[in-house]
C-alpha cells in the first residue's frame, strides 16, 4: 500500500512553526545563569524533539540532523549537566531563527544558505564540546562480520514476567518462522504444581532450531524488545565441516553483500517515494505552497458556534415554508416575525463564519520580546516591553499584513524614541524605558498601538522640514496633528537628516500604505520629553464592511460606516470659495473641504445645487472633507468585491460590490479621495 | 482488524500514523497526549494495540505506560513507543514502564504497518 506523505506534511510545516515560536518565547524567558526551570527547558526540549521526529519522517534530513544537536544541548541543560549561559541562549536562539529558514526553504522548494546553517552547527558542536564533522558523515558499522552459518539454535527462557510487557512468544516464533524452517521445542521442567502456578506468568521455555542462511542480527533483532526480559544464547549450527563455516573471518559473498545490498535498495526507494512527493509537491504547488493558500486552524468552539446557528437557520427556514403553504394576510404579522428571524440569523451567521478567519494577534505580537531583546543588547538601551490585549482577534489575513508595519514601528521607537540610559537618567526618567503594545476592540474595529516614553516627535525639525521641502507654507498656523502627519510623507520619510534630528521617518511612508492596503488607518500623538504613540486602526475583517449607500444621479455608491462623522445640509452662503483649494465650509469652526463627486465621477443629472442636496461629513487620516452626494439611500453590510482583480485600479475608488437590486455599486476609497483632491494637507 | 489507540501530540504524526493505519483496514482511536490517552482508556476503551509518542506535554509517553499497566484491561496489551532514540538506554525507560516495543523515528508508513502486523499477528 502506497500512502502519500505530502498530505501531512502542511500539518507538519504548521505545528513545526508552532513548535519554534514555543522554542522562542521558552528561550527569551529562561534566565541565563539562574536556576534551572526544568518545566520552561522541557517545554522547549519537548518543540524541538517533535520537530525532529516529524522531518525525519517527513524526509527533511538537513532539519533532523540540524535539530538534534539543537536538542542534545537542551537535554544537557535539562540533566544540568551544562550551563545556561547568555552565550548558549543566544546560539539556540539564532539557531532557530536558522531552523525557522530551512523549514521555509524545505516548504517551498528553495535553497538553504548552508553557510549559515554549517557556522551555526559549529557552533553548537563547540558548546556541545564535540568534534566537528562533516553533516554528511554517519558512523559506519565496522562490528566485524559474522560468519555465515547454517542456522541457529537458540535457547530462549523467559523470566516469569515477560507476558507483562505485553510479548507474546508466538509472536517472536512467527517472525522466526519467516527468517527459515523452524523447529519448536518447549521446556516444561520449571512449570510448577497448579496450585502455585501464577497464570499472568510465564514457565515454559523453549529451544529452537532455525535452519537457514539468516545472519545473526536478524535473529537477534527478533528478540530486541524481549532483551533483559529473558535468557537468550544464540549458536550456530554447524552440522558438518563445510566449506562455508570453515571459511576464514572474510566476509561470506552469500550475506554481507546481500544486506548491504538490502540497504541501498530501501535508500533507492525512499528516494523515489521522495521525488513522487516532490513532483506532486510541484503540481499542487499553486495549493500548498503559497502562503496566502494555507490552512487555518480553527477552535472547535467557533466551528459549533456555525453548526449551532446553521440549526437556527433551518428552523427559521421551515417556519417559513410552513408560513407559505396556504399563506393568506392575517398570517402578515407572523411573516414579517419570521423574516426578522430569517434576517437575525443571517447576520449571527455571518459574524460567527468571520470568526473562523480570526486569530489572535498574538501569533504577530509574540515576535517582538525577541526583537525588542536583540535590538536592546545592540543599542545599549534598557527596555521593558509591555504587552496587552494579544488575545485580541484579528482577520487571518489582516495579521499577515500588519506584521511588517509593526516590527518597523517598534523597531523605530527603540531606536530613535527612547533616548539613551543616561540621557534619559538626565531628563528625570527611570533608566530603563517603556514600549507599549497593545490590542483592544473598540465599537467595530481593531485598535493596535504602540507607544513609547521617549523623547517624543520634534515637532521644530519636522516643521521646518515641511516648509524647506514646500509642503507646508510659511506663516500659516498647522496643528500639531497636522505637522506630524509629515512623517508619513514619502518625500520626507526617506530624507536622512529627518530622521536623525526628528527621530523618526524611515519608511513611514510604506508602514501606511500597508496599512492602508487592509483598509486601516493610522494616526500618531506626541509629547515632546513624553512619549510618541501610534495608533492603527484596523477593521474586523477585509470581506465584508459596513456601508452607507449614497445617491448621485442614477449611480449608488458606498461610503465605509466608519469613515462617516455625520450627514448635514448646508447653506449656500456658509460656503467660500478659495483660490486654488476650492470650496471650503465654515463647519463647526473648522474649514471643511468640499469636494463634489458628481464632478470627480463626471455624472450626469446629479443635483448641483449645494441646498438641494447633503454633505457626508467624512474622516480619514485624521483629516476630514465634506462629500457632495443628491441623497442618503440605506445602510447595509457590503461584501467587497475587487475593481483591480476584474476590472483596473482606480483612484477614489476601493472596490466594488453588487448590490440588492442586481445593481452594481462603487466603494469609496475615503484617504484615497481625500490624498488625490488634497495633495499635502 | 484490530482496535490502535494512537498517542502523539504532532498533529503530523497523529495524522500519518491514524491515516496508515486506517488504510489498513484498523479502528484508530487518537489522543494527542497521555492524559487524554488515559482518560480514553479508563473511560472503557479496550485496545489491541498502543502506539505512543514519549516526549508528550501534560503526560509523556512513560508515564502513560506505567498508568495503563494498572488498568486490568491493559495490562498485557501490547503497547509500542514511537522514539526518536536509537540508543538503548531510552528505548530501555519505555521498556521499563512497561512497553512491548518501540519503532524508531524516522519511519514510514510501510515500517509501521510491518511492526504493528509483527505484534499483531
């Protein structure tokens, strides 16, 4: 029977993963120098165990033989019988990291970098104290070669309780049938009177006689798991002098060869079975290995959650096409109750299907103890990272995105937020300096921020920045939102001098849109000597959104919920017009850009008139502009379907969707809208 | 046929040796560490065959040998360890607590079902 490996091997692939980011957090935690914590080492030990046995099996030998070494300094920690020092933490920490890349590579058929993987052995083979070989080398077997033989006689007595383990001579007997012809011959001398015979153990034994050409270690390989639970002799039978037996110790043709020739035939086969596995690997490779493809692994709570709810549905369903069977007008009310009904589960259901594509953010925030302690040690900085909210839940392919954003984010407060011990010593702060990350959920969406206590944004360098490149103009008065907004600027982000004077900026450009890629938003608050902190807004899931159907002309399109502040009418004479930035509302004692998307869409028959139609007050950004639409139609959930996949990209535009009525409808790209008419601010 | 309960906790592993075995025609239970594994037996499942995993978070496989040799129903069922240990001194701690066998990781399908059809006859 052929069975095809690859269909576990997904499995092994993610709980390998799994496995190394318990290896990392148990690694990050062990305190070096300190008592041992036999449970946080066995934990650890027990990641890299199941790795290895799984690559071995699953035919990934580099991995196997890179996680063993891994696994025998654990085991030394583990017996203390090695110290865990800074030295030994950092080498396996590194050496996961490694283990972390080769697993990648064996995922999707790539190279390795062997150096590294060959430096990092090194490594461990020293504080193993071991010899430093070649990966490839294995102990060859140099037991001299017994001579071939006859047969064997083997006297086989077993101690009393050798049943207990759950060996069944017959079984050995059988196996002993198949190496040659057998003759059994038991030995009743010890068995007992009935009345002191104990059933459960075992009296006989037995004499056998195995005539055939099978070597000695098959034999013996019959008797391995009986070893210690039995006497066993083992002799050849020599019945006359032949020109076998008699033969000098040199290896008899007949056995070596065929043995060794057993072993490369299996070798020969494991090999194929691996290039079947690899070519059906490379047919399914557009399935498996693309990570945006892969699995998820779901609680069995969310899965009976759906079922649950799938049962409420099909009562609702069959309340209803009871209702139809004769349906006359006094049932109305009834209808109406069941349609409600009908409408409660659909949304429950959508909800709880969402959440099978949740995970909790953890699966990102667990990377950055490890960051944050690397980057310290590099920059001489003392940090305590502080970490809330990890079970907070996330779309599956929203954590995907926002890992990258992050670890730039972190990686920026450490480097250019926190001052320096000393420095911050001098400013009256403890030594030791503070990065925040948290996950929250608030009113639909998914909050992450991330703060600091440093030195906060320079607030004169980005100002003077911003009128130097032309991006702000001289003498207007611009809030500080509004100068920090700058660092977002890609002009300005990658100017080095920004970053070196304000702290900040390097990439920050790229950290938005890739926010901005899984419809988020992300706004930033400083205080100077105080902290900055960068908050990231991001929605539940990237299927569905909450929309605001709006009228222009004969179109409808769709304004995200969350975008919208609120809907007024305005009076014509509280608009002025301003030269070069359009229309401008006095609003609430704010300017409020207008911007007309009948023009922007060039439709026809859109009400023109500013007092005839509404102006959707909406924020993105942290900036707010008044969209001109001829009428608010309904709310509904919106399902998202791609413009780029199915038709181009275009400006002001995020997606569309079909809408109730078979029309189709257009989802507004609000920070879009709002960068394309308004440039700078 | 034969009654396996299977004990691992690799998912890749559980699902391999469970998928193989099944294939030959077996009724696979799985547990996916030795506190379930034994939950399972004392709960009534009888077994002809254990196959168990020795590195195992909340009970490992060693203990799990010791705990099932007390139960009356296990007490001569064979049970094997799935270890990576070629050396004797760990095959010995399985054998110790109580274990027929082993089959020694790295293994394929075809050398689990040739061991489990040795101990099954």
């Amino acid at each position: 029977m052929a069975i095809d490996l690859a269909q576990f091997i997904q499995t092994f692939f993610e709980e390998s993963f799994e496995g190394l980011d318990v290896m990392e957090a148990g690694l990050l935690a062990l305190e070096p120098d300190a008592a041992v914590d036999l449970e946080q080492i066995n934990t650890i030990f027990r990641a890299a165990h199941s790795i290895k046995g799984g690559s071995g099996t699953f035919g990934f030998k580099n991995v196997t033989d890179f996680t063993h070494l891994m696994e025998t300094l654990l085991d030394k920690m583990r017996e203390g019988r090695m110290a865990i020092s800074r030295a030994a933490v950092n080498t396996l920490l590194e050496s996961v990291d490694c283990l972390r890349e080769m697993l990648v590579a064996a995922r999707e058929n790539a190279q390795v970098d062997d150096e590294r993987v060959q430096a990092l052995r090194d490594r461990l083979m020293q504080l193993l104290e071991l010899k430093q070989t070649a990966p490839t080398a294995t102990p060859a077997s140099d037991e001299p070669t017994p001579p071939q033989t006859l047969g064997w006689c083997i006297q086989f007595q077993p101690y009393p309780q050798m049943m207990h383990s759950g060996n069944d001579p017959v079984r050995m007997f059988r196996e002993l049938a198949e190496l040659g012809e057998l003759t059994v011959r038991p030995d009743v001398a010890r068995l007992p009177r009935l009345a002191d015979l104990q059933p459960e153990d075992c009296y006989l034994s037995w004499e056998l006689e195995l005539v055939g050409l099978a070597p000695h270690d098959a034999v013996a390989e019959v008797f391995a798991w009986v070893e210690g639970d039995c006497e066993l002799t083992l002799t050849p039978l020599v019945e006359a002098v032949t020109p076998v037996s008699a033969a000098p110790p040199l290896p008899s043709p007949a056995v070596r060869p065929g043995t060794a020739e057993e072993g490369q035939q299996g070798e020969l086969l494991l090999e194929r079975r691996q290039t079947e596995d690899r070519r059906k690997g490379d047919r399914r490779a557009s399935a498996v290995t693309t990570p945006d493809g892969g699995s998820i692994r779901v609680g069995i709570d969310k899965v009976d959650a759906v079922i649950n709810l799938v049962g409420e549905l099909v009562t609702t369903q069959s309340m209803l096409s009871a209702l139809g069977e004769g349906f006359d007008m006094s049932r109305l009310d009834k209808l109406h109750e069941a349609l409600d009904q009908l409408d409660r589960n659909t949304r429950d259901l959508q909800e709880h299907v969402m959440r099978i594509r949740m995970l909790p953010v953890s699966s990102v925030f667990s990377r950055f103890p490890r960051l944050v302690h690397d980057m310290s040690g590099k920059l001489g900085k003392e940090v305590d990272l502080r970490i809330n909210g990890e079970q907070t839940e996330l779309d599956k392919t929203v954590i995907e995105k926002i890992g990258d954003p992050l670890v730039h984010l972190i990686r920026n407060s450490l480097d250019h937020g926190l001052e320096p011990p000393d420095e911050r010593v001098r400013a009256g702060k403890p030594a030791t300096g503070v990065i925040s990350l948290d996950a929250y959920h608030k009113s639909g969406s998914i909050f992450i921020e991330v703060g600091d206590d440093g030195r906060g944004l320079n607030r004169e360098a980005l100002l003077r920045k911003g009128l130097d490149t032309g991006l702000l103009k001289a003498g207007e008065d611009y809030s500080d939102e509004q100068i920090y907004e700058l660092i977002f600027h890609p002009g300005l982000s990658t100017a080095k001098q920004i970053s070196d004077v304000s702290g900040r900026g390097v990439g920050m450009d790229v950290v938005r849109r890739n926010i901005q890629d899984v419809g988020g938003s992300i706004q930033i608050t400083s205080q100077p000597g105080k902290g900055a902190r960068i908050t990231i807004c991001l929605p539940l899931t990237l299927a569905i959104l909450d929309g605001q159907l709006v009228s222009i002309g004969q179109d409808c399109y769709i304004i995200p919920l969350l975008s919208v502040i609120e809907s007024v009418q305005i009076r014509a004479d509280a608009v002025n017009r301003v030269a070069g930035k359009g229309e401008i509302l006095r609003f609430r004692g704010q300017p409020l850009p207008i911007l007309r998307l009948y023009e922007l869409f060039g439709t026809e028959d859109a009400v023109t008139d500013l007092e005839k139609g509404l102006l959707v007050v909406v924020e993105a950004d942290g900036r707010q502009v008044g969209l001109f639409v001829d009428d608010l139609e309904g709310q509904q959930q919106i399902s998202i379907k791609s413009l780029e996949k199915n038709f181009r990209r275009v400006s002001g535009v995020a997606g569309a969707t079909i809408l109730g009525d078979g029309r189709v409808g257009l989802i507004l790209d609000i920070s879009g809208l709002i960068r394309v008419n308004n440039p700078v601010l | 046929m034969a009654n396996i309960l299977v004990v691992d906790d690799s998912a890749s592993m559980r699902q391999m040796v469970e998928f193989t075995l099944k294939e030959a025609g077996h009724q696979v239970t799985v547990a996916e560490d030795g506190q379930a594994a034994l939950a399972i037996a004392k709960g009534g499942l009888t077994s002809d065959l254990v196959i168990t995993d020795v590195n195992m978070p909340n009970m490992d496989g060693i203990t799990l040998i010791r705990e099932l040799r007390s139960l009356p129903a296990y007490k001569f069922t064979p049970i094997l360890t799935l270890t990576t240990e070629s050396t004797t001194e760990k095959k010995m701690e399985g054998k110790d607590a109580g274990a027929t066998g082993w089959i020694v990781k790295p293994f394929n399908p075809e050398k689990l079902l040739a061991t489990v059809n040795k101990v099954l006859g």
